[in-house]
C-alpha cells in the first residue's frame, strides 16, 4: 500500500532571505528607491513517499515544520547532491501590491546563496510576494488577480513552456514574511504572503515553496559480485515519456496555471493546479537527468565521478508534469573499469521501461508525489554464462 512519508527530498522549499538596504548616492526624499542585495539559503523538507527511505540532516538554523506533516526541513544543498537540480538556477519573484502594481525580480544563485541586486525596484511599503524556480525551467510566466479578489488575498501564476519531465523539482511560493532576525522567522507559515518592508536597515524575509510537479528517484547501487570485479562509474541519465505501452510519445512543453489563495489557517494555499500540453511543441525526447562533465559534478566535490558501489545507494531525481503519464524509460550510460584502473568498455548503456502502475499497488501521479525505484547494476553474464559480458552491464528496476 502507498503511505504517506515524512522525507526531506526537495519538497517545500524554504528560503531563509536576507534583504540589504543601500542607499543610493543622489538620495533624495522623494527618491525611495535604492539598490536592493538578497541573499537566500535554501531548505527543504517532505514529499509524500511511497515508501520510507533513509534520513536526513538539517542546518544550524532550526527551520518551522509544516502544519499538517509537521516535518522538520533540511538544507537543500545537502540533498541529491550527483545533480544540483535547482543550483545555480534562478527564483522568479513577483513583488505585488493591492491595486494590481507589482514588480518583478531574479533571484540568481551566487557564492553559495541566491542574491537579487535591483536598484530599480520601490522598497518602502506591504508587497505579496508571488513566484518560482526554477525560472529555467519555464518560458514565460506572469501573475495576475483572481477574479474580484486583490493581491493581498491570492493570485494566479501562469506558467508557460514548462518542460514535460525535468530533473529540477518546480516549485511556486506558498509563504512569506519578514522575519525578526536572520535565525527567527516570526512565525512563518504557508498561505501568508505579505512583506512589510520599510525602506532602511536590514531586514530579512522568508519564503516558503511547495512542489507542484511529480518526482521519480532513482537508487542506484552495484551488485555485489560485480562491484568486487570490476567499477562502474556512471556517465549519463536520461528519461523520456510516454502516454501508453505502444510508447506514443508526450508532448515535450506544458502550460501550467496556479491558483494561489491566502489564508491565516496554516493551510495550503494551492487551490488548483491546471496543467495542459502546448501543443505547438514537439514530441519528447530523452531528457538529461544528469551528465558528467568531467568538471562541475557535486557542491561538496566538483570534480568527483559518481561511482556506483555495493552497498551504497546514490540517488538521483526526475520530475514530471503530474496526471499526465505513467510510462518511461530510463537510457543509462556507463563506464565499466577492472580493479586495476583499467578502462574495459566505454559508453555501455542500458534501458529499461516501466509504467509505475506495475511498480506500486497505488498510483496516484499528484503533485508532491515521489516514487522510488531501486535500480541495480549487474553484470550480464550471471544470466548469459558468457564471460565476456561482464563487461557489458544490465539494469534491473525494483
């Protein structure tokens, strides 16, 4: 049966924002502009899992629990580390205000931490700040009121061009608020985003993100036999998609609109998330989770290969526009070395196919949902007794 887990892997997101204040040179008293540096750390905390995995750590600052799950968050730079799916990637934030004004800032990730620098935005008076992130990951978005509602009590977020299957996980803002200082957060819950911002000092704000894709992780390990003769260094991950077993292809872009509605009950602020194909895209093809560039590899090591091991799991993520498929393959690429140091093979890949449907008792492809496979290499002569298929490995997905 499927359980609902309290996990960490990147689901709501929480962004522990400094706001810097610094006047401009020709300040005036009508001038209430300035330039504007925010600095950001991310944390994290649950998806709804499909079945217990692990544990996690969390940073020196003691992030809020979710109201409902009441899950502790992690840092998100120290999560699915092999991919850095939202480093380096930029926060899409709308700065509104009643009367239908707003304005907009990137919030680019910079010397470990997101940072906004504007000297064009107005920062004296309440904002509802309204956004996402990956802003990559989208080809246009825009907010707007709800019909016969004003910013300060929700707004709609309209999504364009957002990619099928992606290995960032997207997530919009469900709550924000000034804090008190950089490690007191006032109170943050989701379903609040008004910002009281005065114009001088320091403030620090806080943002809280939710997910509004599905996830896939993929734990990979070696067999044992295996890893004591020969090491697998894995070079490449795709996923492509598909609508059905006759692997009729999905459409490669989606148009998503989220409709966001304040509240002071703790509760989400998600009303409805409505996805539909753009149908002006093309047909999907395989999509790159995760590529060794020889360079830039992990946060804590960027020139380390992931070396698949027994007895080790390293795993890696795949979200996808929910409700819409059920069926993937997953194309992997290996390097396959002796003991010695050796290269045997080059470029080995495997595929498998799957539909979850056959992988889990229950199915529900929603938003926030993370399925996990165990994925393990091995070679493919304890099922062929050929000894020169050690060197070409196989996949098997559980």
């Amino acid at each position: 049966m499927s359980k609902e887990m309290k996990y960490s892997p990147i689901s709501l997101l929480l962004l522990l924002t400094a706001l810097l204040l610094v006047a401009c040179s020709d300040d005036t008293e009508q001038d209430k502009r300035r330039t504007v540096t925010i600095k950001a750390q991310a944390c994290s905390s649950s998806y709804y899992e499909e079945w217990p995995v692990g544990s996690y750590t969390r940073g020196d600052w003691t992030p809020p629990k979710t109201p409902v799950e009441n899950v502790d968050y992690s840092l998100f730079s120290e999560l699915f580390q092999q991919q850095n799916s939202l480093v380096n990637k930029t926060i899409d934030a709308f700065f509104t205000q009643d009367g239908g004004d707003y304005q907009r800032g990137y919030f680019s990730y910079y010397q470990d931490k997101w940072q906004l620098i504007s000297r064009d935005m107005e920062i004296s008076g309440r904002y509802y700040l309204y956004g996402y992130i990956p802003k990559e990951d989208a080809d246009g978005a825009a907010v707007g009121q709800i019909a016969s509602k004003v910013y300060s009590e929700g707004a709609k977020l309209t999504l364009t061009g957002l990619n099928a299957i992606t290995p960032s996980d997207v997530c919009v803002v469900v709550g924000a608020k000034r804090g008190l200082a950089e490690d007191n957060d006032d109170g943050l819950t989701t379903g609040q985003f008004s910002l009281d911002l005065t114009g001088e000092g320091e403030s620090y704000i806080f943002l809280l993100f939710d997910h509004i894709y599905t996830a896939l992780r993929f734990n990979f390990t070696v067999d044992a036999t295996y890893d004591a003769l020969r090491t697998i260094k894995l070079r490449k991950l795709h996923l492509t998609g598909y609508q059905d077993a006759s692997e009729t292809k999905i459409k490669s872009k989606y148009n998503a609109v989220i409709t966001l509605e304040a509240n002071e009950t703790k509760d989400s602020p998600i009303k409805s998330v409505v996805f539909t194909p753009d149908n002006s895209s093309s047909d999907i093809g395989y999509v790159r989770l995760y590529e060794w560039d020889g360079v830039v590899n992990t946060e804590t090591d960027k020139t380390r290969e992931v070396i698949l091991e027994y007895g080790k799991v390293t795993p890696f993520l795949g979200c996808f526009v929910p409700g819409q498929n059920t069926y993937f393959k997953l194309r992997s690429t290996y390097d396959v070395y002796d003991k010695s140091g050796n290269l045997i093979r080059k470029d080995a890949t495997a595929e498998n196919i799957f539909d979850l449907r056959n992988k889990f008792s229950t199915v529900t492809v929603e938003r926030g949902h993370m399925y996990t496979l165990s994925v393990t290499v091995q070679p493919t002569y304890l099922y062929m007794l050929s000894e020169p298929d050690l060197d070409n490995p196989t996949v098997t997905l559980e």
